[in-house]
C-alpha cells in the first residue's frame, strides 16, 4: 500500500507543479505506478535505475534517479529560462515529465530473493515508457506529457520533441550517463 501522503513526503518536489490539478493527478499516477509494481512504502527505494547495463551493486536507484532528473531540469531551467525570453516553455510539464518519465520503471523491474536487480513478467511487452505513458494517459494528464513519457527512451528516437521533452531528455540521459560511467553491467569473466 502506497499512501498519497507518502508520495507527497518522498516527493516534495510535486510542489514545484503550479496546476493543483495537475499537481494530484501526477500524485496519483506515480502512486498507482509505485503500487502496480508490488512495492512498499518500505521496499521502494530498492526499485533499480536499470538492469542489463547497471551492475547490481549500483547505489543509485530509480526513485533516487527520479529526484535527481526533475532537481536537474529545474536548475538548468532556473538558470538559462530568465536569461532568454524568447526560451517559452510549460514549466508544469517540464517538471511532471521529470517526476513521471521513469513511472513505469516500478513494473518493468524487480528484485530476486538476493536483493539483484531483475525484468519483471511484464518487462518484454511492456518497457517502461510504454507503460508510464498507459498509467499517465488512465489518469488523464495531457497530451503532450504522455508523449514525452512515450517517447524518451530509443522508443521515440524517430518521434518528434517539444522542447520540454528536449531537455527533460538529456538531462535523464546525462543522470544515467553519470552514474552507468561508475556502475556499468559487470561482464561475465570467460
Ligand atoms: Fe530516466
């Protein structure tokens, strides 16, 4: 059971949505997500930032991965946004879309019995921006935030990209990046 206080707690960022409405129906997007996924208020944060290209013992896990893309988007939006006016971008969507893109990650991924990162049953048909963009639009959050949940992996490397998806994208890729550079999978010794 995932509680929407939970969510709220965890994720003080949601504050940062200034649509109340939109604010509550992302809060219950990633609880729902949270939940679908068989995790617990106590068990989430081993939910892992991937599988087959992190190594197991990676210390960085996806809600961990979730904070720090949306506390990214909103740095480099504090900083560059006031410096060019011509720069015109839906704040509110740019911080759901850090909060919501990795949504589906909580079914997509599991652990074993020895606590290693696994796919779940559900993982082959159901990748995680397949899935996130499913519970977004359930949830009736705009368009375009669906999209860009869709589209932000190689799901949506021929897709178009509002800027909001441009940045949230990159930011999510240099995140991974960083952390995948000092966890990457272990190869298997021959
Ligand atoms: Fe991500």
């Amino acid at each position: 059971m995932i509680s929407k206080e939970f969510i709220r707690k965890e994720f003080p960022e949601f504050d940062w949505i200034e649509d109340v409405e939109l604010r509550d129906k992302c809060v219950a997007v990633l609880q729902e997500g949270i939940e679908a996924g068989g995790w617990t208020e106590e068990t989430v944060y081993q939910c892992p930032i991937a599988v087959s290209e992190m190594s197991a013992d990676c210390p960085v896990h996806n809600l961990d991965h979730i904070h720090d893309v949306t506390n990214m988007c909103k740095a480099v939006c504090d900083w560059l946004l006031p410096r060019y006016s011509f720069m015109q971008v839906d704040w509110d969507i740019i911080i759901a879309a850090a909060l919501l893109h990795d949504v589906g990650k909580f079914t997509e991924y599991g652990v074993n019995d020895q606590g290693k990162p696994v796919y779940t049953e559900k993982a082959k048909l159901m990748r995680h921006p397949l899935a996130g963009a499913l519970l977004a639009s359930k949830h009736g959050l705009p368009d375009k935030l669906v999209q860009i949940i869709a589209t932000h992996s190689f799901e949506g490397d021929r897709s178009y990209q509002c800027p909001e998806a441009l940045l949230m994208k990159r930011i999510d890729t240099a995140q991974f990046g960083m952390v995948n550079y000092f966890f990457p999978a272990k190869k298997a010794v021959e």
